[in-house]
C-alpha cells in the first residue's frame, strides 16, 4: 500500500517543528490505514521514529487518499487526488547517484531536478519547479 507524507518548517529560523500532512492507501483495509498511520507518524516506533519523526511537530491530518506513484526511472511520479503532485525530472548529477540525509538515506538512490512539487493539503500550499528532489527504495517497519 501507499503512503505520502508532504511537509513544511521554516529555515529563518535555527529550528522548526516539521508540519505535515500523511495520505494513506484508500485501497487499505481500515485497520492497515491504521497501522500505516501509526508508523509514518513515529508512533509505532521503528524506522520512521530512528529516521525523522521526532521532527514533526505537528500532523494537520491524516486521512485515506487516491495515491498513484510511478517509480519507473524516467518517469518518477507522485500523483494524491488534487492535493498533492510531483514530477521527476533530469538526474542532477551525472551518475544520479546519492545519499541524502532524508528518509530513506540508507539506501542509495538519485537525486533530481524536480519538474514539479505541488501541495495544497490541510492548509499546507506551495508550488515549486527546478527543485531538488530525491528517488531512492526504503523498507519501513514499526517496533511491534
């Protein structure tokens, strides 16, 4: 099942809680939408607890979504209802590959030029192009 987390902080400053919208799997049983919540917010324990969730500092909402990903190398996108869009673009360096300090940094991935990222979800809403993204595989898992 999918998951898409879209968030925000503020760099003006030395540090900013992260404030985040998570869209779990509508095709999810209820009871796997729970449990894929508990774990992407970090309160499952686990990977997303070690990785980023102590970030966060507040979640606007968690709620079941139409989530389309396309993985293929080429074509990377992220498509969540009207909320959320984002498109791959040209690998930023020339081998494409990375390891970034985000979520999944473990495992190497690539970096690119974003076309798009777009998010307009639970008064989170910006737009941008040209922006640095990041494709990479990652195997999440709670405590229990």
């Amino acid at each position: 099942m999918a998951v898409v987390m879209a968030g925000t902080y503020q760099d003006r400053v030395s540090w900013t809680p992260w404030e985040v919208a998570l869209l779990v799997d509508e095709r999810a049983p209820m009871r796997a939408q729970s449990a894929l919540a508990e774990i992407f917010s970090g309160k499952a324990g686990g990977t997303p607890m070690a990785n980023y969730t102590m970030a966060i500092g507040e979640i606007r909402s968690i709620r079941p979504a139409k989530i389309r990903l396309d993985h293929r190398r080429g074509h990377e996108r992220i498509d969540v209802e009207t909320a959320i869009e984002v498109l791959g673009g040209d690998a930023a360096a020339p081998d494409g590959s990375v390891s970034c300090g985000i979520p999944g940094h473990d495992h190497p991935g690539t970096e690119l030029h974003a076309r798009l990222l777009s998010v307009d979800e639970s008064g989170l809403k910006f737009r941008y192009s040209g922006v640095c993204g990041f494709t990479t595989s990652f195997d999440y898992s709670s405590d229990s």
